[in-house]
C-alpha cells in the first residue's frame, strides 16, 4: 500500500512537471509582449521592467528559474496587478471558488446517483423517460446557455414577486451561491446520472443478487447493501476528477454572475496576456486535479474491500 502511494505521488509530481513546462513554453511563444499595456512607455522604463520580471533572460534560464521558484511554491509577481504575488492572488480567490465547487459537486453527485438509482428502477417507465431526456439536455446544452437562463429566471422571479427572491450576480451570501451551483453542477449531475443508471443495470442480474432474492433477502436491503454499494464505484472514479474541474474551472459561470473566483481571475489573465497569473493558476489546477485522481484511487479501497492497491 506504501509503495503504490508513493509510485502514485511520483506519478502526479510528473505529470505536474510535464504541465508546467508545457505551459510555460505555451505563454512564451504567444506573440506579443505581456508587458505592454494602454501607456506608451520609454525603451528604457520597458528595460527596467523586463529585468524586475526576468524577461531580459534566454529562455532556457526563464525557465530554470521558474521551476525552481515553483518548487519551492513561488509562482512570481503578476504582470498586470502591480506588486501582487501570484501565490496571494490564489490564495484569496480559490477559497470562493471552492466554496461555489464543494456546493455545486454536493447537488451534482446527490442528484446523479439519486437519479441513475431511480432510473435504473423504473426502467423503460416513464420516470427513467423523463430523467434520460433532461440528462441528455444537461449533457448537450453549454454551461454558458443554463447560466444566461438561470440569471433571466431569476430576473423574471424577482419583477413578478416584486421583491429580490434571489440576488442576479455577485457574492456574499448563500443565497448568492443557491443558482450559481446548481448551474455549475448541472453538466456533472447529468452524466453521473447516466453513469449510476448504466452501472446499476449491469449488476441488476448478477448471480450474488440473484442468490440474495432467492434466500429472501428483502429488496431494499439488497438495493442498499448489494446494488448501490457496487454500482456507485465507476461513479466514485469519475468524482474525483469532478471535484477538481467544478472547483477550479467555474470559467464561464463566475463570470455571467461576477462572481471573485479563481475561475474569473483566470479569464482575465488570459484576456489581459498576464503570464505569469495564467501559468501560476494552471500549474494549481493541475496539481489539484492529479491529487484528487490520487485520493480516489485510495477510497475506492475503502468502498470495496474487494480491491486491492498493488
């Protein structure tokens, strides 16, 4: 079990290497020059400034110096927030977006799992009917289309009601984070929905349930014990990953409710060429994904006794 964390842990801090160098490379041939902004500036102020930020370096030693200031956690000064260290830019915006993602994945995974469950025992009623429409909706309509929607219902609520039932964009409150979580959750819930419904069918008729109906085992306990328990592994894989994406990569919806998160600094760094925001940010997502992938791999022990970390 040691071994296999470690093997684990060395895997990720490659695959965290790989995606810092790749986008390190990436922002240094993007053209243009980070550095540039409305202001016309003298040759030797522009001078003043590559040298503060490093840019009057080749780029083999750019890159020397940016992995060794990222291995010891330093991901540099922002080019278009002057002053302000990447690492504090992270740190006060993730802790929104991650508040608006642990939301979002409680709604998306009780709802997937709820839902493919029910699916799964209505099959071919009307209930399974209805659910498969609405999860293929949730699957092939955009993020963006179901946060312009829910920001209009809301306004829409708010004029017919005469009063503000819910807050149109910005943050603060709970109330704040009720639609925006929900539509960050939507995409995941319809395919965990699918995912749980396509699993629970699998081992519908497998012969350790079929040996537990013909003992007089009674339904609800072999859905709860026998069913659900199996089932909701392929689920539990997919989670993981899940997290990490609906924490860190609420892109579009933090922007259409101007909501602070590390999701919208990210679409203004990219927007205002801020290199060094864009690559800090990455590189956390990143590492935040493969340690999630890691933790899942580890529950799944936990969930099913059956399997063995080698």
């Amino acid at each position: 079990m040691t071994r296999y964390v470690l093997m684990r842990l060395i895997q990720g801090v490659i695959t965290v290497w790989f995606i810092a160098t790749a986008t390190f490379f990436v922002m240094h041939n993007i053209p243009g020059n980070p550095l540039q902004n409305e202001k016309a500036v003298s040759e030797q102020v522009q001078k003043k400034l590559e040298e503060k930020y490093g840019l009057d370096k080749n780029v083999v030693v750019q890159y020397g110096i940016y992995m060794w200031n990222m291995i010891r956690g330093d991901f540099g000064l922002s080019f278009k927030q002057e002053e302000r260290p990447v690492n504090k830019i992270i740190a006060e915006r993730f802790p929104v977006s991650a508040i608006l993602g642990v939301l979002a994945i409680v709604i998306a995974g009780m709802g997937g799992v709820l839902w493919g469950a029910l699916t799964a025992l209505y099959r071919n009623r009307w209930p399974d009917v209805v659910i498969i429409i609405l999860v293929i909706l949730g699957i092939s309509v955009p993020s963006f289309v179901f946060a312009t929607v829910g920001q209009l219902g809301i306004v829409v609520a708010n004029r017919m009601l005469g009063f503000e039932l819910l807050p149109v964009a910005g943050w603060g409150t709970i109330w704040h984070m009720l639609v925006p979580a929900l539509v960050l959750g939507l995409g995941t819930m319809a395919f965990l929905t699918r995912l749980m419904r396509t699993s629970m069918l699998e081992i519908v008729n497998a012969d350790y349930i079929r040996t537990a109906r013909s003992k007089g085992v009674p339904v609800a306990q072999i859905f709860a014990k026998h069913q659900f328990r199996n089932a909701i592994l392929p689920v539990v894989t997919v989670l993981g990953p899940s997290i990490a994406a609906i924490t860190t990569g609420g892109f579009v919806v933090e922007n259409v409710f101007a909501i602070p998160g590390l999701g919208r600094t990210f679409v203004e760094a990219v927007q205002q060429s801020d290199y060094t925001v864009i690559m800090g940010t990455t590189v956390f997502y990143g590492a935040f994904l493969v340690l999630m992938v890691i933790v899942v791999d580890l529950v799944y022990a936990l969930i099913d006794p059956r399997v063995r970390l080698q």
